[in-house]
C-alpha cells in the first residue's frame, strides 16, 4: 500500500510577512514550497526588497515555485496580495493562507506610545482579518487557514502586554473563522503558537536576553535550545496537510513544551 505524504502539489499558498531569509515566515514559505506549493513571498518594507527576493530564489534553485509581491495587510494590501497571486500563478484559488506578519512593541503599558499601541493591533490582528475576507471567496474546500499566534497569548509576559494581548485575541478569532468557514466551506482553521525563535528582529541586548530570552529557555522541556524557523515551518507543514483535516479551531504551540503545564 502507498505511504502516506505531506505533498502539496497543486496548491497556491500565501505567507505574510515572509521577506526575510532567516524569519519565521521565510521558514514557513520554504517548507511549504519544498513540499509543492507554489508560495507567494510577502514584504512590506522597502529596505526588504533584496531580502524577499532571495527567499523566492532559495524556492526557485530547489525545483519550487515562488512569486514575491510587496504589500502591508491592510484592507487594499491585502486585496492586492491576493489579485497578485492569482495573476502570478495563472490560477482561480489560493488554497493555504498563512497570517505571519506581525509586530511586537516590548515596554510596560504606561511605556508603550498610543501609536505603538495602534500599530500592534492594525498588523497582528486587524492584518489577519483583512487577509481572510480577500482570500476566502478564493479558497476552496480543504482550504487551510493559519495564524501565527504566540506563546506570550497563553503566558502573561508583562513586557509583551499589547503584544500577547493582540494573539489572544487573534486565538479567539481562529475558534471563531474555524466555525464560520468550516461546515459552509470545509476549511480548516488553526493557530500556531512559536516559542522564542532566534531570528534577526531579537534586540542584540545582554539585558532582554537575560530576561527575555533565558529565562523562556530554562523552561523549554523539548530540548534547552531556541526554536528554529525550520521547527515552525515543519509545523505549519503538518497542519496545512490533508491529513489535518480533522484538526480545527485549535491553538498548537510549537514551542518545545514552554507552555506545558
């Protein structure tokens, strides 16, 4: 009898916020694309352009399919990334989406500006919702839908208030989409909650670290290291395949057990 695979052949995928070779996103996008998906590379910054365009071409040297389109997540951006996606791919459907981009102000409330404040909110939840209202009309049954929540949503961090406040608060809405687009379009929804994940946006200060950064690993139980994008995108792998199809509306953390009771 044939073996079970994770093969995504066939299916269109956009990934926020994947235009840096060593985030989250990027390790998500390859994972995806490895598997084959053809991946959309989304930025938003120019400074990121030579970024995103070398995480499409590590897709494209391996054999994958990848487009890159620069857009925010706001209401037109996130019209715009999805048109651009079905025009770079010549296709009708976008089967996977993955909410990544993200912001995360660290200070105390009364530190925090009302614009940091805003703009937490505007990227990490209002982003998402505008994404799935331009992707869902696209996507057909057995669709996926993934948000990139956090560990700081389930573990009070007083550094990360706003932050861990906004993946709360996107959590509720991925129980929610999970039943709104489920029976009525047989999508998937779910939220994939990263531990401390070594990438380029931690602040290069023996202070964070110490508070932010060691104390997290001395409670990882899987393994006394940072997770890796790698460890995310295989994640993400797993739940955007078929064999997830019984998987909804759930909070997974791929954090090496930080948030195990």
């Amino acid at each position: 009898m044939p073996a079970d695979t994770l093969s995504l052949a066939g299916k269109v995928a956009i990934v926020t916020g994947s235009g840096r070779e060593n985030g989250i996103g990027a390790g998500i996008a390859v994972a995806l694309a490895r598997n084959g998906a053809a991946v959309t590379i989304n930025y938003v910054s120019e400074s990121s352009t030579a970024r995103a365009e070398k995480v499409a071409q590590k897709i494209r040297d391996a054999g994958g399919k990848a487009t890159v389109i620069r857009a925010s997540v706001d209401e037109e951006g996130a019209k715009a990334l999805v048109e651009g996606t079905l025009k770079a791919f010549a296709t009708d459907h976008i089967d996977i989406l993955v909410n990544n981009a993200g912001i995360a102000h660290v200070g105390s409330t009364t530190d925090l500006t009302t614009e940091q404040i805003r703009q937490t909110f505007e990227v990490n939840l209002y982003g998402p919702m505008f994404m799935v209202r331009a992707v869902v009309p696209h996507m057909p049954a057995g669709g996926r839908i993934i948000n990139i929540s956090s560990t700081s949503a389930k573990m009070p961090l007083a550094a990360y208030n706003v932050y861990g406040t906004s993946k709360a608060a996107l959590d509720y809405l991925t129980a929610i989409w999970a039943g709104e687009f489920g029976i009525s379009r047989g999508i998937t929804v779910n939220s994939i909650g990263p531990g401390f994940v070594e990438t380029d946006i931690i602040p290069d200060d023996p202070e964070f670290r110490k508070i932010a950064v060691d104390s997290m690993l001395d409670l990882t139980r899987a393994a006394h290291r940072a997770g890796t994008i790698e460890d995310i995108g295989d994640s993400v792998l797993l739940i955007v395949s078929e064999k997830a199809r019984w998987i909804t509306a759930q909070h997974i953390s791929a954090s090496g057990g930080l948030t195990a009771l």
